[in-house]
C-alpha cells in the first residue's frame, strides 16, 4: 500500500486522525464492508460502491479542509482503527460528529477519546456554534460515549423506518 502524504488534523493520547488519500482504499472497505461496523450506520457496501465513496470523501475534504470524513490510527502502532466525521447533517444546515471503529478496537474508550478531541479540535478550528450526532435508538454504546462527550439528546425521530435519536452541544 502507498504512504499516505496527508497531514495529521488532531490526534489524542493514542490516536492520530487525518484525511483519507486513495492509499486507504484498503482500510476505508475494512470499515464500510464490515456488517458489524455498519450495523448502526449505513447498508453495507460493496468494493467498488466503497472506493467511489473514498473518492466522494476525498474531494470533499479538499473543498472543506476543516470538515469530512478523517483516518483514525493508534498512534504507537500505526494501525488504522476507523473513522472520524464531521459532516452535514442530512437535511439541514447543521453539522454532526460520527465514528466509527473496527470491532477488534471496540469497548477500549478511543470512542470517547475520539470525540472529546474531535469537540475540541472543532471548538478551536471551526466557527461552529453547536455540533449535532446521531445514533439509532437501539445503538446503546455510542449514546453513552455521546453523553460522557456532554451532548445532550434532542429528540426521536424516524427517517427510512430506522428510530433514530439526534444529540446537541453547544460550542460556544
């Protein structure tokens, strides 16, 4: 696999995030291939329908250097452990925060890491004012990791039959 040239966006004590490149190709389905990782995200996709993905998600961090879809490694080993968002927010002119990681990284609180750095990284990099996340109403453990994050939930809400609960916090 190609060395990745894309600098790092923030890191934590044991994680280092950063821009996907086309040299993820091969972790970025890792994720998106896995029906564990997706099964409170997004349908499974394919090899291909996953390197157009990286593509969309490439370019759209090239537009909005602050926002989009970012790397997740631990920082000892170097080896990629998921994903770091901060997307739109469907439909509105809001912004969310999202992760997600492979399962052999699961329950060892980088979740929580993750999104306390990415909250601050985004309070000092961005002129956001608050910050939205999702989760399904069944995804227990990314709301606790939101709740620790100090979101507070919104509401429920339905959107292609899935109950989902939307989580705010305020910024600023």
């Amino acid at each position: 696999m190609k060395e990745s040239a894309a600098q790092n966006v923030f890191d934590t004590e044991r994680l280092i995030v950063r821009h996907y490149t086309e040299a993820d190709a091969d972790n970025f389905f890792l994720l998106n291939g896995d029906p564990l990782v997706m099964r409170y995200i997004r349908p499974v996709k394919s090899r291909e329908q996953t390197d157009l993905f990286l593509m969309e998600v490439i370019q759209y961090s090239r537009n909005n250097p602050a926002y989009g879809r970012m790397a997740v490694h631990e920082k000892q080993s170097g080896i990629f452990v998921g994903s770091f968002a901060i997307i739109p927010l469907e439909g509105t002119i809001h912004m969310q925060v999202g992760y997600s990681l492979l399962p052999s990284y699961w329950g060892k609180g980088f979740a929580t890491e993750l999104t306390k750095a990415g909250l601050k990284y985004i309070f000092s990099q961005t002129n956001l004012e608050e910050i939205f996340a999702v989760t399904e109403s069944g995804n227990f453990d990314s709301q606790k990791v939101l709740l620790k994050c100090g979101f507070i939930f919104e509401k429920k809400y339905k959107e292609n039959e899935k109950e989902l609960n939307l989580y705010r916090k305020i910024l600023r």
